[in-house]
C-alpha cells in the first residue's frame, strides 16, 4: 500500500527533505521505503527464528527490496539507519513465530505523516497552476505510462464498448485519417470519406436501425464501428469503420466490435450485413470470416493514392446462428 502522495516521489529524485528529529537525509527511494513501511502491521517476510540478528535484518532488506526493486544492501542500511533513530522496530510476528514484523513506532508514524504532508503539498504547488485541460492531459499520460509498465489484474475487465457521444466523431476521422496515412500511406481523401460516413450517420441518425460503438480502455477511446442503414436495401445493414488502435490489438477487441454489430442487426431486424473493405486489410478479413462474412466479390480500383482491391463481404443472419 502507498499513500496518494506517494506518486510523486516515482520517477524524480527528492533534493533532500529531512526527518526532523532523526536527522536522516530522506532520497526518493528512501521516501518509497518509508511509505511501505507504515502502518500498524506492515507485515514482512524476514527471519527463520534460529536465525542471527544481522543475518535476519539482511533478509528483512531482501524482502522489501523485492517489493520495491531497490539494492538489497542500500535498503538494509535504511532501515538499520530507521531502527537506530527510532523510526522502527522489530517483533516477532503473532502470527507466525518464524516470521517478524516491522512496524513503525509512533516517532515513525509521526515523521511519515509530515514526509507525506510535504509530498503533497510539492504535488499540489506544481498541480495549482495547471489548467483543467493540462490536468486532464497529465492524468492520461501518466495512466498511459501505467498501462504500459503494469501487467493488468487477471480479473480486470480489458475493455468496455459504449454508444457514441459528443466529440467522438471528430476523434474517429483523426485517428482514421492518421491510422491508415502511417499504416498503408494513404492520403486525406480516405479522411475525407470518412469525414462524409460519420457526417451522414449523425446528420440522419435513426436510432432503432443505427448504432455506432467505441471502444474504451481505462477510459482512453481505442476503436469504434458502425452498423447504418443500406441506403437501396432495407432489410441489409452495412458494416463500416471498423478501426481498432494498434497498441489495443491482441485483445479481441476487434472481434467484440463486430459482435455488437450482429447481434444488434439481428434485433433490429434485419436479414442481412454487407461491408466493403480492401485486400490489404487481412487482419480484419480474420475477423468477418470468424463471425461468418463471406467474400462476395472484389475490384481493383484506385483510391486514397493508392492501387487497391476493393473487396464485398456479405453475413447471412437467416443462416448464422445467434452468438
């Protein structure tokens, strides 16, 4: 467990703040140690009982330097240091007599609380003449930095996938328009049709035959699809804008985005989805072809700078069975 100050001592090297009574010069790592550590029962795995006092301390350092990744021998030194100041003590664990347990003393618990004061009010400083905006950006990126370092919990929903609000769909033409220029080349008239897709799907939005998803992880929009209205067939819906970031790829996103589309095409009645989509585009073919698309026709064309193969794909909801 760490305080909600504690973050902001990750990734910077306090100058040197000072535990008063003690006078011990406190790093960010020591600062990391001393979070740790608080707390009536901060239970640690140290000792065999047999074993000798320095040798259990040593082990004492090894088990958090564990948790925390620091050097075994600087932390044992730290907290050798805390113990001889008064900050902590050892006991013999209630629980277990093998084991032992460092607890702060009440000196420690009192130097902690004014560290972790500190720590947020140097948070606060820096925080203060921030905009709501530039908060905003902060928080994303440092969920960002999370998301990437920490493996998420087993249990842990991966992604959620919402109806569309206001403000996605300029986001949507971005990252189409960004997406497949860095990927395939293409040039801004593929940004252009997508500008007139989303354009038309808010302009003529019908709600009982339309719907439009986007993928969320941590609250960061990831993909998105669409399920409109054939404008010529009205028992055939039309798949489009299926686009899935790379970083969120491997997560069978893509899959469930699709999913969404049949199943609500299915209550809505309809009989039949078709796409368009390109040759190229064959990590998305393994995904029509999972949820039952067959390949209807192809074409080659030149659009978006490039020479393509426009393909048709087609589900019969008659014939595939609910999911």
């Amino acid at each position: 467990m760490r305080s909600a100050g504690s973050n902001a001592e990750v990734g910077q090297h306090v100058q040197e703040a000072t535990l008063h009574d003690a006078q011990v010069s406190v790093t960010a790592e020591v600062a990391r140690t001393y979070f740790e550590l608080r707390g009536e029962q901060a239970e640690l795995i140290v000792l065999q009982r047999n074993a000798a006092n320095q040798q259990a301390f040593t082990l004492a350092a090894n088990a958090i330097a564990q948790a925390l990744g620091m050097d075994a021998g600087y932390l044992s030194r730290l907290l050798r240091k805390f113990e001889r100041s008064g900050l902590l003590k050892r006991k013999t664990s209630a629980h277990d007599g093998r084991f032992a347990d460092l607890i702060l003393t009440g000196r420690g618990r009192s130097e902690f609380m004014k560290l972790n004061a500190l720590s947020e009010g140097q948070a606060a400083t820096i925080l203060k003449s921030l905009s709501p905006a530039e908060r905003a950006r902060l928080t994303g990126c440092m969920q960002a930095i999370d998301n990437i370092l920490v493996q998420p919990e087993p249990q842990r929903p991966t992604f959620v996938l919402r109806p569309h609000r206001v403000g996605d769909v300029g986001w949507i033409v971005h990252r189409e328009g960004v997406g497949y220029a860095e990927q395939f080349g293409w040039d801004g008239t593929f940004e252009a049709l997508v500008a007139r897709i989303v354009g038309d799907f808010i302009a003529q939005f019908d709600p009982g035959r339309e719907r439009c998803w986007v993928a969320e992880i941590d609250g960061q929009n990831v993909g998105h699809i669409f399920l409109v209205k054939h404008p010529e067939e009205a028992s055939t819906a039309k798949l489009r804008l299926l686009f899935v970031e790379p970083a969120a790829r491997g997560k069978g996103l893509g899959d469930a985005l699709v999913n969404e589309c049949i199943q609500f095409a299915r209550s809505a009645g309809y009989k039949k989805i078709t796409l368009w989509t390109q040759s190229i585009l064959t990590a998305a073919h393994h995904i029509y072809k999972k949820a039952g698309f067959r390949l209807i026709s192809e074409k080659p064309h030149h659009s978006f700078g490039k020479d393509l193969i426009g393909q048709t794909w087609e589900l019969d909801l008659k014939q595939q069975k609910p999911l």
